[in-house]
C-alpha cells in the first residue's frame, strides 16, 4: 500500500513539475510580466471585471464600484462557477492585484487538466508513463492555448476528463443483487464528489452539458446490450446530479429572474448561432495556426482565409498523435471483432462518434438548439471531448502494438518513445511564436494605470464617474472604434472610485444611461449632476471626430482644466465647480425634484411583452401594436414601494372595442375607440415584478391585408407622483 502511494506520488510530481516547465517554455520570459493580463481587450475585459469584483467585494454577484448611480448585478448573466470562484476567493489571499490573480488561475487550469486527465487515462487501462504523457499532451491542446483568458470560462476544462470517467463507469455498470463492498461505496462517494465538483466548474455549462450527453449515450448503449434498464438509471442518477449542482450555482440568476422578471437582452441566443460556431472535422485534422512548419502554417491560413464559417471553432486543432487517434475511432466504428469484445477502444469510438453528431454543423446540437434551447451556441467547444477520446485511442492502439511486438515489459523503448511523441507532440500544438506574452500590452496598460491613478488623487474617495461613450455591458458591440467592454478599463485600475460602465443591459439605469447620452451635452451634465456623478470621462476612440466637438462643449459649460491620458486617448473633467454651481442655481425643492427624477427612472423598468409587436416610433407617440391580447411587464428595482402614474392610449382597429386590463396592479374593461381613449391610473408598485394584461375582444379580419392588428397603445408614460 505504502509504494502504490509512494509511486503515485513520484508520478503525480512528476506531471506537476513538468507541466510547469513546459509553461516555462510555452511563455516567453523576456517579453511576460506577471501583473499584465495575456490579453486587455474584448472578452478578456469582462473576465478581468469578474476577477476584480470578487476581490473588491467578496463576491460575485453585485459590485458598487460599477454601474453608478446604481451599482452591477451580474445575476442576469449566468457564469456561476462556485469552484472557480473559490479558487479567486483563495488566490486572492496572497495578491491583491487583479492581474496576478488572473494569469495565476489561468496557468493552474494547466495543472488541474493534468491531474485530472492523469487520474482518468489510466483508469482507462493506459499505463502510467503513456498516461503521463497523454496527460501532458492534452492540458497543452491549442484549444487551451489559443483560448487564453479571453476565454476563461470555456477554458476551464477538466471536467471534461472526470464525465468520461462517469461515462465509462455508466458503460460498463452492471446491476449487483449482493451486498456493496466498502470499496465499491468508497468508489461512488468519490466519484459523487468529483461530480460536484465538474459540474461547479463547468464552464458557463458546456462541459456539463456535453458530459451529461455522454452520460446518455453510454447508458442508452448499455442498457440495449445488457437488456436491463439499470445503466440507463445510473446515467440519470449522475445527469440529476449535474443538475441539481448547476441549478445550485444558478440560484442568483434563479431568484433575480423570479424577481424582477428574465432579462431578454443578456446572454440572448439565437439558434443559427449553432451552425456558425459548429464543428468542423477537417478542423480536428488541420494543423494549428502559425504551425513551425513552413508549408502546414501556409495551409491553415489558406484555409482560414478562403473557408467558410472560419471563427472560434479554428481551435479545435488535435495535433498529430490526437489526429491519428481520431483516425483510429473512425475506422473502429468498422472493426466488428474489436465490437464484439467490448473493449475501450470501442467504447472510446462510439462516444467519439456521439460527439461528432452533436457538435458538427447542421449535427444534433443544430437539431437541439431550433427544437428546445439556443442557449449551447458553440458546440465546436465540443473538441475538448474529442481530443480527450482520440488520444486515449493513440496510446491505447500503441499499447496494443508494443504488445504483439512483445515490446510492452522493455521500459527503455517505452520511455524513448514516450519522450519522442511528447517532444513532438508539443512542438506540433504549440505554435512557433511564444503562446504566451504580453510585452505589447505594457505600455497601454501603464497609460491607463497612470490616467485612473491621477483621476484618483484629483478626487475624493466614492466620487461617481459618469463615461463616454455610452456602451452597453456585457458583450458590447464597437462603438466607432472603442472596442467591446474597453470602458472597463477604467475600474480595472481604479480602488476609489464609482463607474458608470458595468450596468446591466435591459435594466432600467442602462436604459437611462443611453437616454441622457442622447440629449444636448447641456441636458445631460444637468442630469447627470441630479444623479449624482462629480466627474466625466471620455476615450475620444468612441467618436469620429476624436471627441472634439464634445469637448468644445464641455469646455463652455464646465469651465475647467481637463486632465489627459499619457497618450491622449482618455480625457477626465472634473465635474465638482459645475455640480456646486447648478445646486445655487435651484431653489432645493427644484433641486430634489431632479435627484427623485433620476431615481425614478434608474429604478423603473416597462417591458411590452408576449403579444405586442416591436416598438414601432411614430410622431413620439410611442405606438405599440398588438394582438388580441398582450403583457407589459413593469418592474420596481427599489426595495420600497413606489406610488407611480401609468397613463396612455388605447386604439382600436374598429370604432369601438373592449379591452379588459388584469394583473396584481389593476382589474377592470377599458373601451377603446379609433380615435383614442385616454386611460389614467395612480399604482403604487412593490418591490421586484409586476405584470398588466391586455385582451381585447376584437377579431382580426384575414379578408384584408392591412389593419392586422387588433389594438394599440400610445403616448406610453410611467412618471413619479408624491406619495398617497
């Protein structure tokens, strides 16, 4: 007992140290720096601002430094990994900088992927020195390099390994009448464990989802072999776990939703996005880009230039030796004597093929998606599965081989050939120049690391800064050319400050963001000074003039010296002069009457729901059309009760109709008429959400090819009332 521990130990250490070393060579010391992120823009922003707010706040969820004049809820957005949040909850013990904490729990998922993978390839029946190996060369498959941080929460993979575990022990289970040994009970308190602790750290649920599929696959197989319904069971037992795990991990964006309603304009997908970011096979098979060989490296950009659909799913790359293995599970679909004997490597081939019809394009995934959820977009991410598989069957059909040679006892052609596949094997997937370094983001980060520290000196601590442009988060679009989530550059260096980047889209404060953007540049410092912002920061990339027609603006109104970026590309006015001389320009009831406005509309959302047409603008009449029936959602985010004015229109098609309004808030039948019925009432709103139905006893005449709607609302309005 004592030298199995003492032999795992010495292999475990192994992997540990030589998984480090391979990291070395992968990153280029002379052009890294531990506290800059690999990457400073577009995905890898967002996954910064997570890291940030756990540190800051001690949690995930809300953070205060962001999303002023409220403060960021990420419930909406669904990234709840409570494994990967403990791990930044512990790294963050012994930096308190960001980005050491980022690129430290980026380079441990190498780790964990090789421990995991290890454990798993040699319950698969691989001896240790391949499984080693194999080991190796899957935590260094391009998916992993390439995805880098920007793609942190897919690139969090070692789930993968313990579902093929669970999949393989589904496969091969068979249902006992005696008594469980200790061993058998140890086993599946271990592997309830390792359960959890994938589908805690899932990956946003992709690699819960493939494994729970596999977990499928493997008990429908079995269940037709054995003729018995127990592996099936087994398969759902450990799919019911994954479930109740992930819905665990979801209970804020579960209770957020219950409360104030689904936000429909975050994390929203479409089912064609299935077969954009699909799998492609001759993806598998290609070499990687940037390959150290000259004519490989020209044939992948070839075909990354002239192929359709070419995007994240170019990093699917196998490699050489997981090529071959996924040769191998092909042909084995053909071999019936190795079907016959029920062997891995044939059980290997049917997952393999599982994954192929899930993942590729127009495949089962397309079929998922249009049928019952979108929500799985990117089933090319599917790859990490299958390079688990194809090199599993690589050292699985080498084994076999050194076998009939009798070759399999000679530990030196053994560790000769272990150490050639890996050196091979790492210079195949790792592309010639350093995978890793961030020598181009120094002086970026250093300008903007200067800019936020002089707006912090210049400041008091919790002065609220409002910033230009407007850009919805997360997942924004470019807006001229300030790319996706580049306002949160911002926070990232900044300890004292408020942000107003970070709100929530289709909340309400966004939704009052983007309005006072709209208005003359007068307006809008008035009612951002009512909200309570004492500062204005601008990234001039955001504007086709560079800011200057802004800035001329600002100049007249502020009267104030702004404060410049190093490169010039952000500008700060202090807003304070201006804020003090607009309050002694108001009485205080005027004063306060602008502050309650604002938090009025930062606090108050209306949605045209499940009946209503898209939002059609005529003649700022705010006209709404709809069915026979619909739902306006309107939801309070304060956490008191708000007495509130609902007034509007209400059209029929014909000269007359009635239109019953129900819900929490209001019960009774409003006539409505073609020329237009003004409804009046005075709600006083609870906390979370609230829902007015709209049915109309109109029917649609299909003999005329116009008027297909039955009612309409206008002049929409939800304002403030004193209290009742």
């Amino acid at each position: 007992m004592r030298n199995r521990f003492l032999d795992s130990l010495w292999l475990y250490g192994s992997a540990t140290v030589l998984t480090c070393l391979i990291l070395m060579w992968v990153i280029s010391a002379k052009t890294f720096s531990y506290n800059i992120p690999l990457s400073y823009s577009g995905d890898a922003l967002f996954v910064a601002t997570i890291f940030k707010s756990i540190m800051d706040t001690g949690q995930y969820v809300t953070n205060p430094y962001l999303g002023a004049p409220l403060i960021y809820n990420i419930a909406d957005y669904p990234i709840y990994d409570v494994f990967n949040y403990a791990m930044i909850r512990f790294l963050a013990l012994f930096s308190k900088d960001y980005a050491v904490v980022l690129n430290t729990f980026y380079f441990s998922t190498y780790l964990f992927v090789t421990w995991f993978s290890l454990f798993v390839f040699q319950r698969l029946g691989i001896n240790r020195l391949f499984a080693l190996v194999a080991s190796l060369l899957f935590t260094f498959i391009p998916y992993h390099l390439m995805r880098g941080e920007g793609h942190l929460w897919v690139n969090i993979f070692f789930a993968a390994p313990i579902y093929v575990l669970l999949a393989f022990d589904v496969y091969n289970t068979q249902k006992t009448t005696g008594k469980k040994t200790r061993k058998e009970y140890l086993k599946n308190i271990g592997y309830l464990l390792l359960c959890i602790v994938a589908a805690s750290s899932s990956a946003a649920g992709y690699f819960a989802f493939f494994g729970c599929y596999f977990l499928l696959v493997a008990g429908i197989i079995a269940s037709i072999d054995h003729k018995k319904w127990y592996p099936l069971l087994k398969a759902s037992v450990w799919v019911g776990v994954t479930g109740v795990v992930i819905l665990i991990n979801l209970a804020p964006d579960i209770l957020s939703n219950y409360r104030y309603g689904h936000n429909m304009e975050v994390a929203d997908r479409a089912s064609f996005e299935s077969e954009n970011a699909g799998l492609k096979v001759i993806q598998l098979l290609l070499p990687i880009d940037n390959h150290r060989v000259q004519p490989l490296r020209i044939f992948k950009e070839k075909y990354n230039s002239t192929a359709p659909l070419v995007n994240e799913n170019k990093t699917a790359s196998l490699g050489i030796f997981g090529s071959i293995g996924f040769v191998i599970l092909l042909l084995m679909v053909f071999v019936r004597r190795w079907a016959a004997s029920k062997n891995t490597l044939f059980t290997l081939s049917l997952l393999n093929m599982s994954a192929v019809l899930l993942g590729t394009i127009g495949g089962l995934g397309a079929v998922f998606a249009y049928t019952i959820s979108p929500t799985i977009r990117s089933y090319n991410r599917i790859s990490v599965y299958v390079a688990f598989f194809a090199l599993a069957a690589f050292f699985l059909a080498l084994q076999y081989v050194l076998k009939r040679k009798s070759l399999d006892k000679s530990k030196i052609i053994c560790g000769i050939l272990a150490i050639v596949i890996l050196v091979i094997g790492l210079l195949d997937q790792v592309p010639r120049y350093p995978a890793y370094e961030n020598f181009s983001l120094k002086e970026t980060y250093s300008n903007d690391q200067q800019f936020i520290k002089q707006i912090e000196t210049l400041m008091p601590s919790d002065s609220m800064v409002f910033q230009l442009p407007y850009a919805s988060f997360p997942e924004s679009p470019e807006v001229n050319k300030l790319g996706e989530d580049e306002l949160a550059r911002a926070y990232l260096h900044s300890h004292t400050l408020h942000w107003s980047y970070g709100a929530i889209r289709g909340r309400s404060v966004t939704k009052w963001q983007q309005a006072v953007t709209r208005q003359p540049v007068a307006v809008m410092l008035r009612d951002i000074a009512f909200a309570g912002f004492t500062g204005l920061y601008i990234n001039r990339t955001g504007y086709l003039d560079n800011g200057r027609a802004l800035e001329k603006e600002l100049d007249s109104l502020l009267h104030v010296k702004p404060v410049f970026s190093p490169n010039k590309q952000m500008v700060f006015y202090d807003m304070r002069s201006y804020v003090n001389e607009l309050k002694k320009s108001m009485d205080s009831t005027t004063w306060q009457n602008g502050v309650n406005h604002v938090v009025f509309f930062t606090n108050m959302a209306s949605k045209w729901f499940r009946g209503f047409y898209e939002f059609e603008p005529q003649k700022n009449l705010n006209t709404q059309w709809a069915n026979s029936r619909g739902i306006l959602i309107i939801t309070n985010f304060q956490a008191q009760d708000i007495p509130v004015k609902l007034s509007f229109n209400l059209y029929s098609r014909n000269q007359s109709a009635k239109v019953s309004l129900s819900g929490d808030l209001i019960k009774e039948a409003v006539v409505a008429t073609n020329t237009g019925t003004n409804v009046e009432k005075i709600l006083m709103l609870s906390p979370g959400k609230h829902e007015i139905y709209f049915q109309t006893d109109v029917k649609k005449d299909m003999s005329k090819n116009i008027n297909n709607w039955h009612f309409k609302v206008s002049q929409f309005a939800l304002s403030p009332v004193s209290k009742l």
